[in-house]
C-alpha cells in the first residue's frame, strides 16, 4: 500500500518534463526548443478582428504521427489530455473544427510546419491546459488526421531561460583605481613631475619624507644603469630672475643628494639643474598657478 501511495505521489507532483506525452504507437516527427521566446496559445474561437498576444517563456513544441487514419481527433487528443489532468493541469479551452474559427484560428496556431504537422482545416481539435504553483506551465495540444494517419502537436510553455547578467566585480572599499605610475609617465613622455615632494617656503631644504615618487624613480634607476636624468628645478615668477634660478637648483640639488644618499642611486646617473621662472605650466597671476610652478621635474636623457 505505501509503495501505491508513493507512486501516486510522484506522478502528480511530476513537472511536465517527467510526463511521456507521446501518444501509444506515434513516431516523432519533429521537435523545436528554446528558452525564452513567445508564442499564441488561443483562449478563445477566433472571430473577425480577434487578436491573440504571444505567451512569453521557455517554449517546446514536438509533433507526433500515429500510423492510425481511423482515429478521430478526439481519440487523439484525449489520453494526452487525461495525464495531463492527472499532473494537476486543468482545461482553460477547447474547441473543434469550425466552432474553432475555421481557417483563421488554425493559422493563428504557433505550429511546426509540414511535414512535421498536418492540419486539415475541416477535421483538427484543440486543447488549452494549464497548471499553477511553483512550476507554472501552459500546454496546448492540436490533434489533426490525414488520409493515412493521425497528427497531434504539443507545444509547453514554462518559466524563461534567462542568463545569469554579467556584473561587474565588487570593488573593495580600500582599493584604488590603477594609476599611471612615474616611471610609465618618464618614459612616455621623456619628462615627469615628482609631485609629492615637500619643500619649506622659500626653502631648499627637501621635507623628511619618505616620498613614494623618489623610491619609485630610485628603484627604476638601479634596474636601469644605463639610464641617465636629469632633475630640473622650478619656481613661480615671485622675486627676481637670478634667485628664482638659484632656488630652483638648490632644490633639484636637494632631491639629487636624496636619490644618491638615502636611496643609493648612482651619482653618474643624476644631474641636477635650475629654470628658475622661465618654464611655468600654468599662469603666474594666481595661487593654484603659482603653486604648480613651483615644483622638480626628472627628465630622460638617455637610456642604454
């Protein structure tokens, strides 16, 4: 008895997929899939100006021929209706021959073509189901005969197929977004400014650091020892032309005293020089011009 009730259990809570809707005695005649398109599934006899809207979803449809002229659709139709009923599908529409709509209903049919599906027009039945729930499913079953055997075509409707989107990786709160770095820049372009540098006002004398541009500039040399630079000071218009000069020097000095001290890099490698006022990069007349004038810059003058 309990392994009655267990059969039982398992055929009506199958999902379509599980159902063998092939007639008895049929041959496949053809099949179509895909996961996410439409199709018409009739609610109602079509009448003039009857319009029906696609069902959207993951769509099969299949063909069946059955070697059998003396069926009538009705024979055709039923056993497939009956499991299907059984699988908790209930019946939304039927309809028959011209009580159908006739001609129009049958080319309002989403349908495999010949030879996979014959329809005579005066001799074809139709059959809407449907089941609710979690696994939602439309199925609509068209049985049709010829002189030589039976048709019925099966079409279901589930739940779309869709691909997973594409998304973008999470970004960490503590990562940056990648930089150009220093020495990308020096070689790009045969010249760079050391932007982090830390001077005291009117001053030559280089901040304590540590300074990541220098360590950057430091480290690329020692890769390189055929590379030779040149660091080139630069002050702002504010004062005379001979001090701005002499600034500029002592302050590209300063940074060259770094490199070959601290850092270690070769003393024929660095030369050091002033411009003084004589190269700004922006206007003279303002703070923020001003302040990006007064800066070192480190230019490629070989590289062996």
């Amino acid at each position: 008895m309990r392994r009655v009730l267990l059969f039982l259990l398992l055929v009506t809570a199958s999902p379509l997929a599980a159902l063998d809707l092939a007639p008895p005695g049929s041959t496949e005649l053809g099949r179509d899939e895909s996961p996410a398109t439409s199709v018409r599934l009739p609610r109602e006899p079509w009448r003039a100006g009857t319009t029906y809207s696609g069902t959207e979803g993951a769509i099969e449809r299949v063909s069946y021929g059955i070697p059998n002229p003396a069926l009538t659709t009705l024979q055709l139709i039923t056993p497939v209706r009956e499991k299907l009923v059984a699988a908790g599908y209930r019946q939304v529409f039927t309809c028959a021959n011209a009580a159908c709509g006739g001609f129009d209903f049958r080319f309002q049919l989403d349908l495999l073509p010949a030879p996979a599906m014959h329809v005579d027009l005066g001799d074809f039945r139709y059959a809407l189901l449907e089941r609710a729930g979690d696994d939602p499913r439309l199925v609509s079953l068209v049985a049709s005969t010829s002189a030589s055997s039976g048709f019925l075509h099966v079409t279901t409707v589930s739940d779309s197929i869709l691909p997973d989107p594409v998304t973008d990786p999470p970004i960490s709160e503590t990562s940056e977004a990648p930089r150009a770095t220093l020495v990308t820049a020096l070689l790009a372009s045969g010249h760079t400014v050391l932007t982090d540098l830390d001077f005291a006002v009117g001053s030559a004398n280089l901040g304590p650091g540590p300074f990541s541009s220098l360590a950057e500039l430091s480290s690329w040399l020692a890769d390189n020892p055929g590379a030779r630079i040149v660091l080139v000071g630069h002050t702002d218009a504010v004062g005379s032309l001979d001090a701005n000069e002499a600034l500029s020097r002592e302050r590209a000095r300063s940074v060259l005293d770094r490199l070959t001290g601290q850092l270690g890099v070769a003393a024929e490698q660095v030369q050091a020089e002033g411009a003084g006022a004589l190269s700004p990069v922006a206007s003279n007349l303002t703070d923020e011009g001003r302040a990006a004038n007064r800066r070192v810059e480190v230019v490629l003058l070989t590289l062996e």
